[in-house]
C-alpha cells in the first residue's frame, strides 16, 4: 500500500471511530451529566468550542480557519515527505482527529468531548490521535530522512 492511501485510509478510520464514540457517549449521557466507567474514568458530554483543554473558548471562526491552514500546512509537508518513512502515520493521525473535530465544529453545537481523568480536562478520541499524531511527526521528523522506492 503506497503512503498516501495509507494516511487516507487511518484518517477515514479515525474519523469513523471518533464519530461513533462522541454519538455513542451523547446517547449514554446526558449533556452536562458524567457516569463512572472505572475508578478515575468518568463518561461526561460536554461540548468544546475552541481548542484543546478549553483554549479560545467561544473563538469560532477563527479556530475553524486556523484548523484548515494547519491542514493545507500538513498536506503541503506529506507531498514533500512521503518518502520519508513512516510520514503517512501522523500525516493520518493528525489529519483524522483534525477531521473528527471539524466535523463537530461545523456541526455549530462544538467539539464534543467525553472522556475525563482527574486534573485532565475532557477530552474525546480525535483529541487523542492529534496528541499521538505530533509525537509521532516528531519522531519522523527526528529520523534522518531515507528515500522508500515504492512499487
């Protein structure tokens, strides 16, 4: 599978099981409302109007346009690097979670977030692909770069 479809397909992916779990968590809890999963895990509903943890809260339109130029920024980086190995890995984590949240966003209810650890802010699947998505393209990017002959 060449890089490209490889990033598309963990993109497609992550949106599905993102989408899925904020429906599946807005079904099983009540906006506003948490459950207990586990001991320090709580299932909330709580929707995110900026950024992560609550940054720019309220910013709307900017946190949208800001979003789609870190996308074409991302794009931009993959179609020069896609040789480098593994660049299809948070290329695909990142543009998923960006993707999940946008979806959210657009929605205008904003980003619903449902899980919360003690002394985290809540957070949701996309949120967790986004923050493996920039370890992982710092390891890419600290990786001396080999070219990968694709066939």
């Amino acid at each position: 599978m060449r890089p490209a479809s490889r990033a598309a397909a963990l993109a497609l992916g992550i949106v599905a099981v993102d989408q899925i779990a904020k429906a599946l968590a807005r079904g099983a809890v009540a906006r506003g409302d948490s459950e207990r999963v586990l001991p320090g895990i709580e299932l909330v509903n709580t929707r995110n109007t900026g950024v992560a943890f609550g940054l720019f809260d309220g910013a709307g339109w900017i946190v949208t346009a800001v979003t789609v130029v870190a996308l074409i920024g991302l794009l931009a980086f993959f179609a020069v690097n896609r040789d480098r190995p593994l660049a299809w890995l948070p290329t695909g984590l990142l543009l998923g979670g960006a993707v999940g949240n946008m979806i959210d966003r657009l929605g205008g209810d904003g980003v619903t977030d449902f899980i919360k650890l003690p002394g985290w802010p809540a957070f949701n699947v996309a949120d967790v692909c986004i923050t493996a998505g920039v370890i992982a393209l710092v390891f890419v990017l600290e990786k001396p770069r080999q070219t990968v002959r694709h066939g």
